[in-house]
C-alpha cells in the first residue's frame, strides 16, 4: 500500500494518532527506566551509571551495555521493605476496591433508576469533587478526622464515644480517603453500564416468576459485569500505586510500594533500584489488565 | 361469516350476547385507571376477556393500550379498579406472583444466557425438577421450531428467531394468559405475515388465552377474534373484526380503523326504513336506518371505498331499477394503482370527493377509467353507515 493511499485517509491517519502517543509518553519512558533500573547507583549527576554517552560513538556503547545489571531486581526480591510494600499495597487495593465496589454500586444503581433529568443532577454531584485540588480534600479531611476535628465531635455529640477515637495515621483515616476519592473512578462506569440497560430485561425476569432478589443476581449484575470490571481496574490499579493518601492519613509504620519509590528516589537518592521497583509495580498491574482484556475479548467473540 | 353480521348499530348487542353465553370471564378488567402525573393514561376501562379468546387491544400510540398490558402483567398498579383472573383480585399482586406471561416488544432477551437458558429461566423459577425443565425446553424448542439453536446466545439469532425465542420462553411456564406487545413490530412485512397465521395456529393448538396490543389495524384485524379499540385512555369499542370495519360506533373509529369516506350531513327525513341525510358535499344520501337510534340533526354518512361503485352511465339492470340508491355524478380526478385494487377519486359535482377501491379482476386490462372521464359513483343504503356527526 503506498504513502499516498494511507494518507488519503483520514480515518487511517487518526488510527496512528493513539500509536503515536503510546511510543512518545509511554514506550520511551519505560525505555528510560528500564535502563535506569539496569544501572548502577553512583554519585554524579544524573546519580546512576553507565550513561549512554552517544557523543563517544558507537564503540563506547558497548562496554555501556555491558556494564548493565540485574542487580537491582535481586535486591528488590532479597529484601523483605520491599516485598511486604508489594504486599500491603496490593492488600491495600484489594480492600479498597472491594469498599468501593461495595459503596459505588448501589448508588450507580439508585442513580441509574432516577428519572432523567434527577440522572444529570446526580452526575454533577458525583464530578463536582473534582472542581476542588485533590490534595486540598485530603488535607480536608486531615482536619475532619483530627482529635477534635468534625468527626470526633459528632460521635461525641452522639454519644457514640465516651472520647475522641484516634483517626489520623491509622488504616480506617487511609481507607476512609482511598474511598473517597476514588469513589467517582467506580460509580461512573457502573452508572454507565447501569443506565444503559434495557429496563425490560428486569421486567422479563420478573415477569417469569424471578422475586426482586433474583432479578438483581440473575440479569442487573451479571449485565452489569463490564461495568463492574472497567470501575474495579480504574480504581485498583491507581490505588496499588498510591503516594499521597497513605502519605497523609496512614501511619508510618508499614508503607506501600507508592511511598517506598518516593523514598529511593528522593531520600536515598537510589535511582536504579527506585526504578527496579517501578518496573516491578508495572508487571504486577499487567496481570489484572490483560485478565480484564481476555475477558473483553470471549465477551466479543460470544457477542459474534 | 356473512350471517353472524349484526346490521349497522348492532355492535353493543352482539358483544353482549357473546359474554353472557360464556359465563365466568377468564379476566375481568373493573373500572382500570392509570394517571401519569396529571396524564390519565388509562382511563376507566372495563373488559372481560373468556379464556381461548385471541384478544386484540388496538389503538394509535398514546391511547394507554401499553398501559392497560403493563398493568395486566404487573408493572404498573392501577390507581383505580380491579382485576379479576379467575375471580381473584390480582391489581396489586406483583409481576412474579401472577400466573401471567409477556412477551415484549422488543423480546427482552437476557442476551447473557443461551437460548436454552432463556426458555428455563421462567421454569427454573417455578422451581421445577431438572428433568422435567429439559423435557419442558426440548418441547417448547420444537413447538417455534428453533432446534438445533439451543446453545446460541440472542445475538447470534436472527430477527425471526428472537422473536421465536421470545414466544418459547413466555409460554414455556404455560400461563393462564399470555401478553403479547406489539410481537410483530420489530419484523419485515413478509415475515411478520407468515408469523401471524403460526401465532394464530399456536393459539388454537394451546387453546390459551392471548391478548395483543398493537397499533397496526390490519394485524389486530387479521389474528384477534376481538378487538378492543383504545382512544385516550378508554375502550372506544369492542367488537369482532368485521363489526369493527362495517359497523364502527363513531366517525374516529371508522376513519382509525381502514379507509372511510366521510360526509357530514343534516337529518332531513325518514322515507321507510331509510334516513335521507343532506350532505356537504355529496348531495343528499340515503342511508339504511341503524338500529341503534342516532337521533335527528347533525349526522355523518361514512360509506368505505369497496363498496362505492363506478360505471359509466350508472348502475344497470335490475338494482339499476331500484329507487333507493345513491347516484353520485362526477370525474376522475386521481388514480392509484395498488395491485391488487386501483383506487379513484372522483371530484363530485356537488363538491365532494368520494374514493372507490376497484378489485383488478383481470389481468390483461388496462385501468377502466382514466383521468377527467364523466363517472357515476354509486351504493347502495345498506353500504353506508350513519355516525353520530
């Protein structure tokens, strides 16, 4: 096919566009980390080496690539800081996103049963958090969950407690600010799902003797399974990698793998192994995905 | 069929009679009313329908015939009135209570479960034995003839077939009385015939008890043995198909249901058994007295389009001779050729426009009349009907 045909196309050119993007932001960079996590810590600036020296030639890239290690990959595997980040930060995620799934659906499903135009409103509601900074709600809640923050007075107000629960640096202020913000990430494709599901399917199952228990188990959730899908990986996989909300609301005792990387990078200045456990979060986020994209794929080809 | 005709105005003591002679209706509809907001969709209906009736519910979009089947099957509670299957109220049971069925417009297939799975979800509900639901499935398989199907999901069937799928699995729970809306509408002309004479045969072969809601008048006309016409939330008129077409209670449902012309007139005189209307239009028309009284003043002559006739000169021998026809002098002023009719229109001397459908009996003939000829529309007084105006 010549240059001319392709371009001719318009509808072809734009199929080259997301390709595009993909190599500039996102294969070149993970071709950048790669490397770095291959290397050698070293004082000097940048703080790692071999660096490729592309002035020097070709011959000088050689002994570059030979001098490249798996080093850093044997010590991410060696160390337990490490492995038991990978572990809190997946059992982290995994309780989170089950919270969310489990606050996110009934209100997608109540929203999805509002008349019309009520639809639009609650839309809105659910985005408008996003009008604020991210990190001026989290420091938000800071202030609700402290000693005598809002929360602590209302238990108390309610006589709920005798006095102030702790909040602040424990797993529930952590849980509590996961949910929150990811909250919109789980309703939205849920509620897509949801609305777009043909009222008349409930009302078939109904109608041949299904009571309303049946009716949500047998047709609404496993109709509403991609939904459920597309909201657990949108709020998983940012949440296995999350900084700031463990940062702020969790205790310092136990970090995830988010907290560990700033730590390498920032306060050991260990670039190589910082990068090590990047490449290392990324392969273990690839598993959920490309179940997620098996899955898609039978759901197309049963669709055929 | 000619015989069972009740002349014009007899609609109400032909309904009568055929429920009296039933006895117990299998469903009895008591004063319904549906309100939507300030939208009373459904407005006091009453019905009783017997069991092996083919019950067909026709009306234009709006008129609450989807309200009253979704009220039948349980999705919406009436504001007003009652409903009696067998005798028992069942107005406020919910949908999985009733021993009901529907089939949806639109099929509502769960496109997640096979074809099997969608004929046994209704069965498995009932809690039948495992055994009995495959010997149930394989049965209702055979009776919409989708063998070999089974294992298919929705998407994978054509139109035709999901539609079939859709009749198997709301009969497969045999209910008392199964809901069909709009079950044609979503197929092509050709098909949506054929399925018409299986769906007729299926319902004699089950002896089970079908109402239909439809807004096509030719459909209700072909499968029901009655028809209920809705207009704005109430029963216009019940009666058998060819009641409904030759004896319509009102100029609305003449016009609603088939082609109609139309002349609105003033009682001028009763000349034995005929009323001599003076129409706008057509002149004065005699009309066979109906025998529903209409009253005197302000009455309209609807007189369908097959049984105005055409000729050159007039009608000829002996009903040629007869002083009570109705003579309408005019030209051709359109032709439209159907197939298997040819309509004209013939612009009246006195003003008019009068329609008349003519049966193309013979192949190798070119129209009878052509544009502008001089014709005489002509029928009899036991051809038109007279409607309150």
């Amino acid at each position: 096919m010549s240059a001319r045909r392709i371009f001719a196309r318009p509808a072809r050119l734009a199929a080259i566009v997301p390709y595009v993007w993909m190599v500039l932001f996102f294969l070149v960079p993970f071709g950048f980390v790669l490397k770095i996590s291959l290397s050698q810590t070293a004082i000097a600036q940048p703080p790692y080496e071999p660096v490729f020296d592309l002035t020097a030639g070709w011959a000088a890239l050689k002994p570059a690539f030979a001098a490249l290690s798996i080093d850093n990959f044997s010590l991410l595997a060696s160390d337990d800081i490490y492995v038991f980040a990978y572990v809190r930060s997946l059992t982290v995620a995994v309780t989170a996103t089950a919270l969310l799934l489990l606050i996110g659906y009934p209100i997608a499903y109540g929203m999805a049963r509002l008349p019309k135009r009520w639809q639009a409103v609650a839309m809105v509601l659910v985005i408008v958090p996003f009008w604020t900074s991210f990190l001026i709600r989290i420091y938000a809640w800071i202030n609700i969950l402290q000693h005598d923050g809002l929360l602590n007075q209302i238990l108390l107000a309610l006589h709920l407690v005798s006095q102030p629960v702790v909040w602040l640096s424990t797993d529930s202020a952590m849980y509590i600010g996961i949910v929150y913000s990811y909250l919109p990430f789980m309703i939205l494709p849920l509620y897509a799902t949801l609305a777009k599901m043909e009222p008349a399917l409930e009302e078939a199952a109904s109608d041949l003797g299904a009571p309303p228990w049946q009716v949500f188990w047998l047709v609404t959730f496993p109709l509403s399974l991609p939904g459920v899908g597309a909201g657990v990986l949108l709020c998983f996989i940012p949440i296995v990698g999350e900084f700031v909300i463990p940062d702020l609301l969790a205790g310092s005792n136990s970090l995830m793998i988010g907290q560990t990387l700033w730590l390498e990078f920032f306060t050991n200045k260990d670039w190589p192994v910082a990068s090590a456990a990047a490449i290392v979060l990324l392969m273990v986020l690839l598993v959920p995905l490309l179940l997620y994209e098996r899955l898609q794929k039978r759901q197309l080809e049963q669709g055929r | 069929m000619t015989d069972e005709l009740p002349r014009t105005g007899a609609a109400k003591d032909a309904v009568g009679e055929t429920q009296s002679a039933a006895g117990e209706p299998l469903l009895r509809i008591e004063g319904i009313a549906k309100t939507f907001g300030t939208f009373r969709a459904v407005d006091g209906v009453s019905l009783d329908i017997k069991a092996g009736e083919f019950f067909a519910l026709l009306g234009p979009s709006g008129c609450g015939k989807t309200t009253l089947l979704r009220m039948l099957a349980g999705f919406e509670a009436p504001d007003e009135g009652r409903i009696l299957l067998g005798g028992k109220d069942i107005a406020q049971a919910l949908p999985h209570e009733r021993p009901i069925n529907m089939m949806f417009q639109n099929y509502a297939l769960f496109p997640h479960l096979s074809v099997h799975d969608n004929i046994a979800f209704g069965l498995k509900r009932a809690g039948m034995a495992r055994t009995d639901i495959a010997t149930r499935v394989a049965e209702m398989v055979a009776l919409v003839k989708l063998d070999g199907l089974e294992k298919r999901k929705p998407d994978q069937l054509s139109g035709g077939q999901r539609q079939r799928v859709a009749l198997a699995r709301a009969l497969a729970r045999r209910p008392r009385l199964l809901l069909l809306d709009e079950p044609l509408a979503a197929l092509d002309k050709k098909l949506r015939e054929s399925t018409q004479g299986e769906l007729m045969e299926l319902q004699r072969r089950l002896g089970m008890t079908f109402i239909i809601v439809t807004h096509d008048q030719e459909e209700a006309m072909t499968m029901a043995s009655r028809i209920g016409v809705m207009r704005d939330g109430k029963l216009a008129q019940v009666a058998s198909p060819r009641e409904l077409y030759e004896a319509p209670r009102s100029r609305w449902i003449a016009e609603f249901v088939g082609d109609v012309n139309l002349f609105d007139g003033e009682f001028k005189l009763r000349d034995g058994h005929h009323l001599v209307i003076a129409t706008q239009g057509a002149g004065t028309l005699m009309v066979a007295e109906p025998r529903e009284p209409v009253g005197e003043g302000r009455l309209s002559v609807a007189i369908r389009p097959e049984k105005v006739k055409l000729s050159r000169r007039g009608p000829v021998g002996e009903i040629g001779h007869a002083a009570a026809i109705n003579r309408l002098e005019g030209v051709i002023a359109d032709i439209c050729y159907l197939g298997g009719t040819t309509t004209y229109k013939v612009k009246l001397g006195a003003g008019g426009t009068v329609q008349a459908a003519v049966a193309n009996s013979a192949r190798l003939e070119a129209d009878s009349y052509s544009l502008d000829q001089h014709v005489v529309a002509w029928f009899t007084p036991d051809d038109c009907v007279v409607l309150p105006s």
